[in-house]
C-alpha cells in the first residue's frame, strides 16, 4: 500500500508491554516505506536492568529515556523523513513529550485485555521485559482521550488486519493534522 498522505508525519505505537508495537510497526512500516524505530533502544542500562529484574520503572526512571525518544523523533522531523516508532508511551504526560504538540504526529493505541496480552508474553522470548511487570504496566496505562487524535484498534486480529485497520483510519483522514 502507498503512502495515504506524502506530508511528513509520525506515528507513535503504544501499548502495554506485549501488546505488538513492534510487529505492527513494522508492518505499517513496510507498506508505507517509513523508517520504524523502538524507543527500547534508548533505554539507558539501569532501566533495562531494572525491567530485567522485574522492577517496574518510575516516572523519574523514564523521562531522560522519553527525551531521547523524543529527540530522535524531532531529528527524523528535521530531515523530512516519516517515522514510526514503537513506544509504550502509557501515560499522557509521556506521549505529550513524544508528540510535542505537533499535528502531523499520531498514536496508534494497541488495545488488548489482561488475558491476551499476559498469554503473548508467556509465548515471548529473549525480551528484557517480564511478564510478571505485566501488572504494572496496565495499572500505569491512561488510556490516549479523544483530543489526543489516537487511532484505537484492538489487537485480538491478525498482524495484517490491524495494519489495514490503522490504514484506513490515515487514509481516510487525508491528513494527519
């Protein structure tokens, strides 16, 4: 599938851990042919040594970890490059970092219950995230509200049926903004 709208944007994948974000970013990112990043990467190595041990992390924890998110989204803005990057980004104050009030930025929510969620974790492997953090992952969720734009889809479906989901939402919005 073609890009629905050449204009510049990203898009933020979120979800609890487990959710598919970078599965479906990856898919999106093959079919419209924009860069996909984890914002796992930017993890500093206490955080991911925590998470490992199975210590959920603090707010304190993540906003130097949300900033270098952020700042490689801006860096992708400034070169004109489209993005879409996967992101738990569970709380608002964690996603108004990471849109930075830009219109041309969308979140993509990946809604999933407990028992579903909790089953893919079991099935995962070599991941630094536990599932017994699983828990605290949806206590910390704040569902995105309707003046954040998000485009909602439940991942009880396949890889391919949630992407078309997200790309009809673009591309019948014809504009991000």
């Amino acid at each position: 599938m073609s890009d629905p709208n050449p204009a510049f944007r990203a898009l933020i994948v979120m979800g609890v851990s487990g959710s598919g974000k970078s599965t479906i970013a990856d898919a999106l990112g093959r079919r419209l042919g924009w860069v996909v990043e984890d914002a796992d990467q930017f993890h500093s190595k206490s955080n991911i040594e925590k998470m490992s041990a199975g210590i959920a992390l603090t707010d304190d924890d993540r906003w130097s970890w949300l900033r270098a998110v952020a700042a490689e989204i801006g860096r992708k803005r400034a070169n004109g490059t489209s993005i879409i990057m996967a992101c738990s980004a569970l709380k608002r104050a964690y996603r108004d970092i990471l849109v930075q009030g830009h219109r041309d930025t969308r979140i993509v929510y990946l809604r999933g219950n407990k028992n579903l969620i909790a089953d893919r974790l079991r099935a995962r492997n070599a991941h630094f995230m536990p599932s017994g953090l699983l828990q605290s992952q949806f206590q910390t969720l704040e569902e995105p509200t309707e003046d954040e734009r998000p485009i909602v889809v439940d991942v009880d479906a396949t890889v391919d049926d949630i992407a078309d989901r997200i790309l009809t939402v673009l591309e019948r919005s014809q504009t991000v903004s």
